[in-house]
C-alpha cells in the first residue's frame, strides 16, 4: 500500500519533502504517458462552496481524463449549505457518492472538518486566506519544469501577501528547499508575521520591499498575486491599494534570461496583457500544470498510483 492511498491533502505543511518530490515526479510521468482508464469506476466530488474556474475545471478535466467521473456543485446556494446544513452533514452524506472528495470553502479550516468527518481521501482546493495545497504543487512544477529544479531559486512575491493563501502555501514550501525571497507588498498586505516566525525558525533568507523595481533584477521568479476585493473587510482599504503593483513590459529590461512570470489566476489588472508576449509570461501554461498536477494527486489518494 502506498503511503498517499488514502491520504488528505489539506495543508502542504503536513507534506514531507518527499512527498512534495513524489508528487511532482508522477505528474511528469503522466503529462508524458497519460493513462486514460487509471481510475474507471471511481467517482470524484466536487463540492465548491466559494467560486472557482482554474481549480474546479482542472480537478474535473483530471478525473474525467484519467476515465473515472465527476459530481458536486460550484454555487454554496443550490447545496443544502444554503438551507443551514453543516460542513460535517453534508461531507458524511457526500461520501456515500463519492471515492474521494475536494472542498473549498470561505472559512479558513473548512477542510480540516471536512477531512475529520469521513475515512475518504479529501483534498484542499483552498480554505479562506489558510491553504492552497494543490496551487502550490503546480507552482512548484512549474518552477521545476522552467528552472531545472524548486532549491536554490531567488523568488519575488508581489502583491498581497497578507490575504494570498497561494504564497502562504508555496513560501513554506519553496523555504524548504533553500530558496531566498523577495516580499514586495504595501504595509497593510504584509506577509502575516506567522509565515515571516516560521521561515525564521527554517533558517530561510527573505527581505521585505515596498517596490517591484528594487528586486525584478536579482530574481528567478516573479509570483504576482491579485489584491484580493473579496477578502477585504473595508471597501475603502481595498481602493486604497488595488492598483499599487501593475507589472508593465518595459519592467522587465535587464532581468535574468531564466526569469518567469507566475500569477495563480484570475488576473484583474496587475499584469499588462503586453507582457503575455514577453518570454517571461508563464502564467497560462502555469495553469496548465493543474492537470498532470491534479492527476497525480487522484491517483496517489486512490491508491492507483503509488
């Protein structure tokens, strides 16, 4: 038995380095040789209770590509959510219909509860400002694929950092294999001072910055991040600083020949559609990545891969 089968992934903290190499190496192997009928007869639940397109559609084209199938919803208000039940009820009634189960949810902790309420395998399509497991296995794929490796890298973050659980997620994970960073925010979108006491403890090197110009030269990575509306509690906060990092072409002049451009998706207007044309742009095919990524993940939980 495979030490995935049956596995929750619901923080990638709770993932070993060497889980994290597993994962990205059985994506490699399935993007060069699919496996179409991997996962016949299994079902996969979809229970999406804040919206979504890259993350839903990414886990559903993996399960229908990998020949098993796909239920659930993408709207809280047509789940019997909107009728008061609780996280615990309807996970304990959706694993009668389902092999495996992947949640997001508004509430930070939600697929916690979610994972101790059945024996099924739940995965973390991500869980307020928490956790974002999955986005942070395909950023280090791709960052893998582009960079020849995830250790050792300059990597810039750009934008909030405070609400942005996808740099949560992947400055644990990158500070793991020895890569530096570069945190580019306004005071009031800081990277939490948890995340900043966790590097430390890891030993990690980073340095906090008010402007993109002051690192884009000495970096490998570029993850730029929306300034989240949603996550705002104050309309007026959020205009203060909705427009503050915008990423322009002619930024880009003088950088690293191996820089790449990241952004999890979607983009309001913090990147130029100009820069889509630079061979900086890595954005789409980044989402791209969610497949074999995604994929890797069934079949690893499913035990059908191991």
């Amino acid at each position: 038995m495979g030490a995935f089968k049956n596995k929750d992934i619901i923080s990638i903290s709770e993932l070993s380095n060497k889980d994290i190499v597993k994962v990205l190496e059985t994506a490699k192997k399935l993007e060069k040789s699919p496996k179409p009928r991997l996962l016949l007869g299994k079902v996969l639940a979809t229970l999406f209770f804040e919206p979504s397109t890259r993350t839903r559609l990414s886990f559903e084209s993996s399960m229908n590509r990998l020949g098993g199938r796909v239920l659930g919803f993408a709207d809280a208000k047509v789940s019997s959510a909107s009728k008061g039940e609780t996280i615990h009820d309807t996970i304990k009634v959706v694993e009668k219909y389902s092999d495996v189960i992947v949640i997001r949810h508004p509430l930070e902790g939600a697929a916690r509860v979610a994972a101790e309420a059945t024996k099924k395998p739940v995965i973390n399509a991500g869980d307020g400002a928490n956790q974002h497991p999955t986005q942070t296995l395909l950023d280090l794929y791709t960052i893998k694929k582009t960079q020849g490796r995830v250790s050792k890298l300059k990597v810039a973050m750009v934008g909030d950092l405070k609400y942005g659980r996808t740099v949560h997620s992947l400055a644990n994970a990158l500070g793991r294999f020895d890569c530096e960073f570069f945190f580019v925010s306004p005071d009031s979108l800081k990277m939490p001072d948890e995340i900043l006491d966790e590097l430390k403890e890891m030993g990690v090197k980073y340095s906090e910055h008010k402007l993109v110009e002051d690192v884009v030269k000495k970096v490998d990575i570029l993850y730029s991040t929306r300034i989240q509306r949603e996550r705002f509690p104050d309309e007026e906060e959020y205009n203060k600083v909705k427009n503050i990092y915008i990423l322009k072409e002619d930024l880009f002049k003088g950088v690293k020949k191996n820089l790449k451009i990241l952004h999890p998706l979607p983009r309001v207007n913090e990147i130029e559609v100009e820069v889509d044309n630079t061979k900086y742009a890595h954005y789409f095919e980044q989402a791209g990545n969610g497949v074999p990524v995604r994929q890797a993940l069934l079949g690893l939980v499913l035990g059908k891969l191991k």
